[in-house]
C-alpha cells in the first residue's frame, strides 16, 4: 500500500531506537488509522513525538505515548529476608545460598525454597524457586525459558541397544541438529502451529523472531543439552505410565527454547533493569509487575517461549520413532525455567519461579536427569508446600565450566564413558560426568519432595559438537 510507513519512515522523523516505533506501527494497522493518507499519518505521529504527554490518555495512542518518554527511575531498596527452605543444603556452594538469600530480600517476594542440586547462576541461583507477588522475574525465569525434559519409552527390550548400536548412532546423527549451526535442510523440516502463533505478530518485540524460530525448531541446543537412546526400568505397578514393570529402549532429551527464548529473556531483563533500580547485588532480579503493559508482554512472550521449545521436543521425538519404526508406549515431559501462576498452601496468589526446579505437585510426573554415566529418575511428585511443590531438575554441577575444562582431560574422561559402556557423540570437557554432582545423593536429599517410578540409563548420547 503506497500509505504503508516503515521503521525507517519514523526514524526519519525523530522517533528514537525502541519499543515506541513498533507500537506506533502496529497502531496504524487498525482499520479506523490505516485510512489516513501518509501526510496525515506522519503529521500526527510528529504531534505525538513532540508532546507525548498530551496522548497519555488518548485511546489509540497512550501506549506509544508512554514509550516516548523516560520510564520512571524505581530505586528500590532491599527488605528484610524472608525464611525459605534449604533441601541438601550440605551440597550447596556459598554462592547459591548467597545468591537465594538476596532474593528472599526482594519487597516481592512472598516464599521460596532451594533444590539439592543448586548452584551459581545470574540473578537467581539454579535450583532457586520463588514465589512473587504479581511481578515476574525475567532473570529468575532464566535465559533458555521453557528449557525441558521429554522421555519416550519404547516396547524394544535392552538386547536392542546393544545388538544394534551403530545403526541407532547414525539415527541420531541423522535425525538431531544441535547449537547454532544449520537446522533440517528444507525438504526435511516439520512444520507446527506454534509457528503460527499471533504473539509473533501482536507484540512488537517478536515480529522479526519468527523466521529464527522456523529455522531452528527441531532443533537442540548447545552447553548441557542433548538426545540420548537409553534404557528405561520401571520399578513400580503403582505407575501412570500404563506399562508394566520392566525394563524398555528409551530417547531422553533436553533442550528449551534456542535462539526465541534467550532474546526474550535478555530484552526484557534490560526493560525490567531499567523499570526499577535494585541495589547492584540484586540487579539481575529487576521485576516487571503483571499489572504493567511489559509485564503482560513478556508473561505472553515467556508463554510462548515455553510452548516452542515443547514443540522441538516433540518434533525430535517424531523423527526418531519414525527412524525407529515404532510408537511410543508411553511420554513423560516437564519444564524448568518458567514462571506459573499458583496459589499456595494458605491461599495466596503467587507467580512462582522456577529456574532450574522441576515442578514437582501432588501427582505430577517428571524426569530428574543424573549425568551421562550415572542414571536419571522419572519422578512422581508429592506436593510439599515446604518446597513450593518443587523437586531438583538434574544432579546439578560440581564444577563449573571453566574448572571442567581446566582440571579434566580427554582422554581421562573417554576411559570414564567406556566404564560405564557410553558411546558418546560430540560434547566437551565442561559436560564430562565428573563435573556433576552424585545424583544418587541429590536424590536422598529429597526423598520427602518425590517418589521414584523408575530411572533412565544413558548408552548413547548425542551433544553439540563434531
């Protein structure tokens, strides 16, 4: 249409670099607006860039209004530290337990708790659950939001593995892409209406992520994701995964929302950072309030976020069992690094944060990876309110990157997998199993948090790199 402005039409005409020139874009799309000729709609977007304050109210235009100014700087000081609970807290680093108690001194927060498996993170440790009043907490979410677990349990039996295991390495080398590289070459993609969602139309910050997301869906991630064909055992009757006790082939994988969930996560930590100015040790837990427009704009993005990486889940388990020529018996899926609404135990209303938790209420199943070499647990959740009805998401990191790198070489690490019968394809030193804490220790450190159904036994692993 020849009355169509651009982005650039609006940077000529002052408008600076941000949220304002998106929305005032999407305001001229509606049909009242779109008639205007291109004279008159840059003659009253220059009335609104010279005195924003004069549309705070108008019913078109408040929003871009708003944008134009300087958000209003919040100092806001720290309150007094709110009690919280502590599972395993003899296998916790200071830094985790320094980094919980500053969030337990945010005016928001109501409750929270910290997992066995906790460790450094930015603005809440890994392994940190909190609970906030009407505010979320972009950096307490985590940059991989909606990152997730997903098991599919097979009616192949253990002989399988073994007696074919160089046709299932090149089924996962055939049928995973991991990290920034290129994703399925274009007759192979798999479409999915996630793709398809209005989010990546409605709020301006997502407009331009929509190709990305296309490109990578599917797709795993790079650092501690992978795909892995292992053995299931079911250890209890007493199950609702409808299979019988015993032993099955299974595909563990772990990855969240790729390139999609990161930029929401670090555009709207810089929103919340300059929304409300915390003390600097508490910075990365700048808030955005649900009552806010960023905050329900980001709430719909995080939502959004969450449901694309559940999508590449499922696309990647779609391929495999394809490959496999089979149906899967039974599905298992949980997500950490997300933000839900809940009341608690005495009948608040609270967004409670997970980063790095596995929810874990009354009755809700989920998985509990260990390492490469040392088992994973599907778990059935009880419930404790002590815990805000959470459990650890893995065994968690003895050392970070940099040490793991550092201390372990690769030689010493291949002995390791060969041990333990592992066929590894691609990984690093900072993955290798000894930089991860005893899962079988994380477990009995919440033994009053979950109940064990069974556990998963990795044999092939595929991770980023060559």
């Amino acid at each position: 249409m020849a009355n169509l402005l651009r982005g650039n039409d609006l940077r000529q005409l002052g408008f600076p670099e941000g949220r304002a020139i998106g929305l005032a874009l999407a305001q001229l799309q509606r049909k009242h607006l779109k008639k205007l000729s291109k004279t008159d709609q840059i003659a009253l977007l220059g009335q609104i860039l010279a005195a924003p304050k004069d549309f705070l109210t108008h019913l078109d235009w408040s929003h871009t209004a708003a944008a134009l100014l300087p958000p209003p700087s919040r100092h806001i000081g720290l309150a007094e530290r709110k009690d919280y609970a502590v599972f395993g807290a003899e296998h916790i680093e200071p830094g985790a337990i320094h980094q919980m108690e500053t969030a337990m001194k945010l005016p928001v927060t109501v409750a929270g708790a910290l997992m066995p498996d906790a460790h450094h993170g930015y603005g809440l440790p890994i392994g940190g659950v909190l609970a906030a009043d009407n505010a979320v907490i972009p950096y307490a979410v985590g940059v991989d939001i909606g990152c997730r677990m997903a098991l599919s349990l097979f009616d192949l039996p253990p002989a399988y593995m073994e007696q074919r295991t160089q046709e299932l390495r090149k089924i996962l080398l055939d049928n995973t892409r991991f990290g920034n590289r290129d994703g399925f070459q274009h007759g192979r993609k798999l479409g999915h209406e996630v793709l398809e969602r209005d989010e990546f139309a409605s709020i301006p910050f997502l407009k331009n992520k929509q190709a990305t997301a296309a490109a990578q869906i599917g797709t795993s991630g790079s650092g501690n994701h992978f795909v892995e064909f292992g053995i299931v055992d079911v250890t209890t009757e007493a199950n609702e995964l409808g299979v019988p006790v015993g032993q099955y082939v299974g595909v563990l994988s772990h990855s969240g929302s790729r390139g999609l969930g990161a930029s929401v996560a670090n555009h709207y930590t810089k929103l919340a950072m300059e929304q409300c100015t915390l003390p600097a040790e508490a910075r990365y837990l700048a808030w955005l309030g649900l009552d806010t427009e960023l905050g329900q704009e980001y709430w719909a993005a995080m939502n959004l976020a969450g449901d694309y990486a559940s999508a590449c889940h499922a696309q990647i388990h779609q391929r495999l069992a394809k490959a496999l020529g089979q149906r899967p018996l039974a599905k298992v899926e949980n997500h950490h690094n997300f933000a839900w609404k809940e009341t608690l135990a005495d009948g608040r209303e609270v967004i409670t944060h997970r980063k790095g938790a596995t929810p874990a209420g009354a009755g809700v199943l989920g998985i509990i990876p260990g390492s490469m070499t040392a088992p994973g647990f599907i778990v059935r959740g009880r419930g404790v309110a002590a815990s805000l009805a959470s459990a650890s998401h893995g065994a968690g990191r003895l050392m970070s990157r940099t040490r793991a790198k550092a201390e372990l070489g690769e030689a010493e690490v291949r002995r390791h997998l060969a041990a333990h019968g592992v066929e590894l394809i691609g990984g690093g030193l900072d993955e290798a199993p000894m930089a991860y804490k005893d899962i079988h220790t994380v477990m009995a450190s919440q033994q009053e948090l979950v109940d064990v159904l069974g556990s998963f036994t990795p044999k092939i692993v595929r991770m980023d790199g060559a």
